[in-house]
C-alpha cells in the first residue's frame, strides 16, 4: 500500500508541480498514474522513492513513513525510472549483482532470480555483456530486473514499458498482474492510455499538478455519463483543465 497525505511539491517556491494531493494505491491492485507531459507524474513517483523531498505532507508505504524512516521505507518497494541510461560500464551481471548487494540478497536466492528473470526477459545471452552496449529496450529490462531482483511488496514504475518490444511488454504486464494477485501493489505511470485500460484495477488522472480523477474506469464513464474509451475522457479532462 502506499499513501500520499497531503502533498505538495514546488520547485520555485512559486508554481506547484503537485498541489495538496492525496491518494491511496490498495494492496493488490494495479493502479495507473496518467496526465500529460509535465503533469507532476515523475515529480509525484520521485516523492514516493525519497529521491524528492516535498515542501508539505507525508508518504507512506505500507505504513513507514519515507520522511520519517527512508531506509526502512526503500526496503519495501522497486523503482523502475523513466530512465535507464545508468551504470553504462557495469556488464549485465554486474549490475544485477550489485543491486543483489545493496539489498542483502543471498548468493543462491539471486542466483535463482536471475535465472527466472533473465529467462522470461529473454537475456541470458546479453548479462555478460557491457550496459552500455545495449539497445534502449534491453537497458530497460536490466534495470527492471535490478529492480525486481529482491521480491519488493511494491512496484513503482515510471514509463516501464518505453522502448520494450512486444514481447516484453507483455511479460512485464504479466507480472503486474501476477504481482498484484499475489496481494502486492503496482503503481505505474503511462503514456499508453489503451494500457491503462487494460491492466489497471484503478487510475488517477493527475494534471497541473492536481486529480482530476480517481476510480475504476467504469466510474469515470459513470461520473461523466459516458460510454467513450478512456483516451476520449482523458482528452476531455486533460484539455477541459
């Protein structure tokens, strides 16, 4: 679970990227973070990871406070950037290793972790490899796989799916759903809204640093007496603010 209380966010002391906002991601579900470009979706994941300080509130996951308690807070989730240009000189394996470190994973249980990651990932052949020797969507699935590599309870995901084949794609998204079902929590943003509408239990459409809108997609088109597909409500509300 993670909470967000009351947040606020401004980077100038003047425009707020995020403004007073609060939501609660369940245990169990997968929960979709969508706006537009420059909306506060990476300024509110960053929140969450500690990478960003808000100016007001508190962030929760599963119940520990990431102001309060950051180290204990970290030890619960997996961060997936929208990013994955990082650790360019580490071989695949390294950096897999390394992350098995910082998390005090042991030898036999990365070993198998590895295996099935790589595996369904389809890059065994590439972790002796330098990172930075590959393709966009390959960085992408190393750095998820670094990620996931110590069982988090929960997923937070930035863009996860730029740059992954379709094949990939799919995987990933399978193990969103697994990973909920299991009674864990997904928290992702997108840009692909037909995604969101395929795997999210819930959504929240954020924009100017404020929800829109937070339910199931069967209450958004109830809210707005509709029966349009959710890139046409979210182009409303998006356009509309």
């Amino acid at each position: 679970m993670i909470e967000i209380l009351n947040v606020t966010k401004s980077y100038n002391n003047i425009n707020n990227a995020v403004e007073d906002l609060n939501l609660t991601i369940k245990s169990g579900e997968i929960f979709g973070f969508l706006g537009p470009n420059g909306a506060g979706k990476t300024t509110t994941l960053k929140m969450i990871t500690g990478i960003l300080e808000p100016n007001k509130g508190d962030i929760k996951v599963n119940g520990i406070s990431i102001k309060e308690n950051p180290l204990g807070a970290k030890k619960l989730f997996a961060y997936v950037p929208d990013n994955p240009d990082m650790f360019l000189k580490f071989k695949g394996i390294e950096y897999l290793n390394f992350m098995a470190d910082v998390y005090g994973v042991s030898i036999d249980r990365r070993k198998e972790k590895i295996e099935n990651l790589s595996k369904r990932f389809d890059m065994e052949n590439a972790l002796g490899d330098k990172i930075q020797t590959y393709s966009h969507g390959m960085r992408q699935k190393i750095v998820v796989m670094g990620a996931l590599i110590h069982d988090p309870e929960v997923w937070i995901l930035d863009e996860p799916l730029t740059g992954l084949d379709p094949k990939s794609a799919y995987i990933l998204k399978e193990m969103m759903r697994e990973h909920a079902n299991s009674g864990k929590t997904v928290f992702f943003s997108t840009h692909v809204l037909d995604v969101a509408e395929k795997v999210c239990d819930r959504v929240a459409i954020i924009n100017k640093g404020k929800v829109l809108f937070c339910g199931t997609l069967a209450e958004m088109k109830e809210h707005f007496k509709t029966n349009e597909s959710l890139e046409k409500m979210f182009l409303e509300m998006t356009e509309n603010e």
